[in-house]
C-alpha cells in the first residue's frame, strides 16, 4: 500500500496540521511517511500545500506530481490541482468558496462541507479535521487508535484537552461525506 | 534496548544529531530554508544536560570563526547556514583546511545566485567541491538524501573530520531540509573530556605540559618552501580520503541500460522515475554518490561499460555532470536535465526525457 495525498488550501485553515497529524498516526501505525510542505512566504490568506505519502514500502520521491488523493479546500488550489490526481484517483474538496467544481469523470469525487460544519458545531479550526474524516472514510488507512496517538504527538501537550473534539471532528466529516461522481 | 523513532525535519534531525552525538557547539545564524535547526538547538537547550554550547553569533563571518576557534581546541563544533551564508564563509572555510582542522558544516541549499530565492537547489555544488574559498583545499562533501541521513551524517561528518584533520560539508538542499520523515536516532553519548581530546588529538590546543613544546594551529606559512610543504602533506591526504572515503549507493543497475546518476533530494526524485521507467519497461537504474568528493569514480566508470548512455540529473544548470564525464571517459554520452532558481523537478519530466535517451 502506497498513498500518496496532496492538501492544499489557504494558510491557516490547518493544511499543514492536517497533513502532520496524518504523518504522525500513519507513522505511529508502523508506516513509512514523508510530509513535505510547501515553505514559501506564505501566510495566513495565501496558498499553502503538503504532500503526505504514507506507505508499506520505503518512500521515494517525497516532492510529486501527480496523487493519489487530493484533499482541495479553496478555488486556486482546485485550479492547481483538480489535474494532477491520477485517474482512477480521488478529490475530495470544501465546497465552501468553490466556483469552479471540479469537472473530471476520470476519478472519484466528493464533497466535505468542512467550514460550514465546523462553524454550526461552533469551532471553525475543526474544519480541516472533518475534511480528514472524509478522506478517511473512503481510504481508512488509519486506525483511529493511532489517529489518537497521532494527535497526541503532533499537537503540544497544552492543547491536548482538545483531542476528543478532534476525533468527534474526523467522526463528523465520515458521515457528511456527499458523493458527487464515484467511479 | 527498544530502537527510538521520531517524525522530525531534516532540519531538526540536524540538531538533535548533534545533541545527541556529543557535539561541543554550534555557532549559527538563521537563515529560510534552515533556520529550524538554530530554533531546534535552542528550544532543546542542550547546555545544562550535555554542556553543549549554542550560539546565536552576529554573523555567518562570526559563526565561521567561532567554529574555526573551536576546532583549533579540539571540540566537535560545527555551523549550518543556506546558500548566501554559506559563501560568507568561504574565507573561514579556507583557512580551517589551511590549518588543518576538523569541523563540520551543512549547507541547506537555496536557489541561487545572489540572494536568489528560499526555495531548494543545488546549485552550490561547484562552491562545495571544487573550492569556493582559495587554495588547493578539498572539503569532504556528503549528501544526505533522507532526514535519517541528515541524523546520521552529523557523526559521520565529525568522525571524518577528525579522522582527516579536515572541515567536512553536509551539503542538503531545501527538500530535505523541510521534509518530515521517520528517524531512528541513537542513544546519547558523552561530550569528549579535555583528557580524552589531549591523548587523541596530540595537534590540539589543550594547554601545554611540560613534556612538549607548544602547539601552533596556523595557515600562514611565509617561506614559500615550507607552504610547499604544507600542501604537499594536504594533497597527500586527499589522496588517502579518496581512497578510502568514497560512498555511493545504487538502485536497480543490474541489468540497466541506461543509468541515472542524482544526489541528495534529486535522487529521491529519480528513484520514483527509476520506478515509472521499470513500470514502462526501460531497463533504467540509479546511481546516487554519497560523498560527492570524494566522487565515486571507479563504479562509475565500471557500470559506464555496461549502459548505453547516462544522464545525470540536478537542481542546477548541470554541475556534477562535469564530474560524471571524467569519470566515465566520456566513453558514453553523458546528458544533463535539470530545474534551477529554486523549481523542483517532477518525477513525470524526467521519465519524459528518459524516453528519448
């Protein structure tokens, strides 16, 4: 098994946390992973990405081009990267801020109402872990006993109290998962 | 005891190889996309469990020379900077080969020249292994292509150093400076004692017994015989470093007809092509130096016998070519695809031009 996942957003809707609590459980469940973000002069407002690879094999390239799973949360990232899921791939996306749908008949995709969802539940930092539900409903290549330990390592002890909101987050976005085209 | 692993960056894998393998000091100066290991080495705060020391100096001139003043005593220090802070260092790194002295330095490599951008390359290959300072000097250059190298060759780095009186290069790029990957790190070891350095490292600046005249750690020699003398004892011991210093690792050559030749996160990328050129049925495999000086010369020359044509593969205008062509005679055509000024190569375009070879 090799998944190989590109999350791309705005800076601070939690992309990168997104991507670094996937690595850590991954890498707690015994998987090879590789988490490599873009670094550029973003800030909060700008574009932000991470490629996530999680595998039973020694990882290659850690920088790619082409995905798995893409995991899209505003209109230039779609722009971006709606082409460079692989066909038979999956997109996943926040229809929030979305224009552009995505158009590809080639893969899988379907909608997480991640804002929206974490705004009525009246925390909108969940966002990107009702996203990660989504995706994990449809490639459960996490067990939640090591989704758990992967926030305990990737979130500061101080906020660990926020974990089970967190795990009743990625419990959420399993079941607001809308299919738009399943191959 | 049970192996420890961690998630960590390149970067932080650096810092806490150097905690961990009893390194004296670190003297630095922040610099995208490497400034994590200076945070990493002060968050740790090192200095009341191993007496490590870590300095923020003024300047990457500053850094070069508190690692050069440091070295003389025989301590394990080392700095780390990117691409423009490196090539403030260059007098520094001149004068620590000119006197002989062990350090270590890392060059998490940026998009050049000039100031350039933050974003990874490795256009400093040149500057690393063909001088950058003045002299006939040589620094021994490894280059991680893992964020477990990046652990491992911070002991590797000073081992050599010490073990050939001479500053060695970790010469990594922005990818594997800021990708997050799987470590095993090792357990921690001991500062060397004062003793332990003057028994060992007789050439040391320890204090002087009586039972030997002082020590004198220099690189000014005024008498153009006795600076003869000097390089002639450094080019002698490059001869031995290339002899017995030479690492190189290969994926799927055994049959190849075409070879790849990619270091550090180049390589990375090239291990996927290797594996969309298998998929595709392209007899393609990899070489990937370790030390890119000493340059792994003899297996390239020997698999050059075997593959019809070889293309080398680097985030710059084409450096490590010229290396690869006088290894190989240039008995087989030798070709060049890379992305400069901070673009990555994807692994796609690289099996593109892999299809017309």
């Amino acid at each position: 098994m090799t998944e190989e996942i590109i999350i791309a957003g705005f800076g601070g809707q939690g992309v990168l946390s997104m991507g670094k609590i996937l690595a850590y459980s991954g890498a707690m469940q015994n998987k090879e992973v590789s988490w490599m973000p873009s670094y550029g002069p973003e800030m909060r407002g700008g574009t932000s990405n991470v490629t996530v690879i999680i595998s039973d094999e020694r990882i290659n390239s850690p920088t790619l081009n082409q995905f798995d799973t893409a995991i899209i949360l505003n209109q230039q990232s779609m722009d971006k990267f709606e082409n460079s899921v692989k066909p038979g791939g999956l997109l996943i996306y926040d229809p929030n801020g979305i224009s552009a749908h995505p158009t590809r008949k080639d893969i899988s995709i379907y909608q997480v109402a991640g804002t929206d969802k974490a705004l009525e539940i009246g925390n909108a930092r969940l966002s990107n872990m009702i996203m990660l539900g989504g995706f994990l409903k449809i490639k459960p290549i996490i067990n939640p006993e090591f989704l758990r330990k992967g926030l305990e390592k990737s979130l500061p002890e101080r906020h660990h109290k926020l974990i089970p909101d967190n795990e009743k987050a990625v419990e959420v976005g399993k079941e607001i998962l809308v299919p738009i085209h399943v191959l | 005891m049970a192996k420890e692993i961690k998630l960590m960056k390149g970067n932080e894998a650096i810092a806490e190889g150097a905690i961990r393998c009893g390194c004296d000091g670190y003297f630095g100066y922040p610099i995208t996309p490497q400034s994590e290991i200076l945070e990493y080495l002060t968050a740790e705060n090192p200095y009341p469990k191993t007496g490590m020391v870590v300095l923020q100096a003024e300047s990457e001139t500053a850094s070069i020379n508190m690692v050069y003043g440091g070295a003389a005593l025989g301590k394990r220090v080392m700095t780390t900077s990117s691409s423009p802070g490196i090539s403030l260092m260059q007098e520094g790194l001149s004068y620590i080969a000119g006197a002989e002295l062990p350090a270590l330095v890392v060059n998490v490599v940026r998009g050049g020249p000039g100031l350039g951008t933050i974003q990874p390359s490795q256009a400093d290959y040149f500057q690393t292994v063909k001088g950058g300072g003045h002299g006939d000097y040589r620094l021994i250059t490894l280059a991680p292509a893992s964020v477990q190298e990046m652990y491992d060759f911070v002991e590797l780095g000073f081992d050599l150093a010490f073990k050939y009186r001479n500053p060695v290069m970790l010469l990594s790029d922005g990818v594997i400076g800021q990708v997050m990957e799987k470590v095993e790190v090792g357990e921690y070891k001991p500062r060397w004692t004062n003793e332990y350095i003057a028994k060992t490292y007789p050439w040391a600046l320890v204090g002087k017994p009586e039972s030997r005249g002082h020590n004198i750690i220099t690189s000014l020699q005024l008498d153009p015989v006795v600076q003869e003398k000097v390089n002639h004892k450094l080019q002698a011991k490059y001869k031995v470093c290339e002899e017995n210093e030479v690492r190189y690792e290969t994926f799927q050559t055994e049959d190849a007809e075409i070879l790849l030749v990619a270091y550090g996160s180049s390589a990375r990328i090239c291990q996927k092509v290797v594996q969309l050129g298998r998929e595709a049925g392209i007899k393609v495999g990899l070489l990937r130096p370790i030390t890119l000086w000493p340059f792994p010369k003899k297996p390239l020359l020997e698999l050059s016998k075997q593959v019809k044509s070889i293309l080398t593969v680097e985030m710059s205008a084409g450096q490590m070519i010229e290396d690869v062509k006088l290894a190989v005679e240039c008995k087989v055509p030798v070709q060049h695809y890379g992305r400069f000024g901070g673009m990555i190569p994807t692994p796609t375009e690289i099996f593109e031009v892999l299809k017309t070879l």
